[in-house]
C-alpha cells in the first residue's frame, strides 16, 4: 500500500489532540491546506493555544497566525514543513466552555 502523506499527518495530529482533549474533524478538499477542526471532547481540556503550539512543535513548525473567527472558535495557521502541497494546516479550534455534562 503505497504511503499518504497527508493522511498520516492527520493521524499524528489525532493522537496529539486526543491527548489534550480534543477531538478532530476534517473539512475541505486537502490541496491547498489542510483544514482541521478541533473540538474538545472531555470535561477537562488544555487551552486552545496550547493545542495549537503543541501541533506546531510537532511539527518541528510555529503558529503563524492567529485569529479570532465566528462562533467563538479560534483560528491557527501552522507551516507544514518541506515546501510541498498542502503547505499549511489551518486549525479552527472550538474553545472550551465552562466544565458540565459528562465525559463520554
């Protein structure tokens, strides 16, 4: 079976997130970026910048940008080292609401 770059980086970055809280889904066509989203899934999460720089040092990369957007989520633009296509990740964050409910 032949290697998928892109797909093995989603799953490095599923098992980080997983270990921050986190769950994550993704959306768009994957050509140009790599756009994520990060939704906390137990009661107790790290931060969203937290998340983030953690997937930027993993990289061996930095968040290059950060944005507030819609809804409360926030937004993080993360080189992904080596010059190739996609060359970013762009990870919207839900931001953590206040501890209640249940972990599932």
């Amino acid at each position: 079976m032949a290697e998928d770059p892109v797909n093995d980086l989603i799953h490095r970055i599923r098992v980080l997130a997983s270990t921050h809280g986190y769950a994550i889904g993704v959306h768009g066509s994957l050509e140009r970026d790599v756009d994520l989203i990060a939704v906390p899934w137990i009661r107790h999460t790290s931060t969203a910048d937290e998340l983030a720089a953690s997937v930027a040092r993993a990289l061996g990369s930095t968040v290059r940008q950060r944005c507030e957007r819609v809804h409360g989520r926030v937004g993080y633009v993360v080189n992904i080292p080596g010059g190739g296509l996609p060359s970013y990740i762009d990870l919207s964050v839900i931001s953590p609401r206040t501890p209640g409910g249940q972990d599932d």
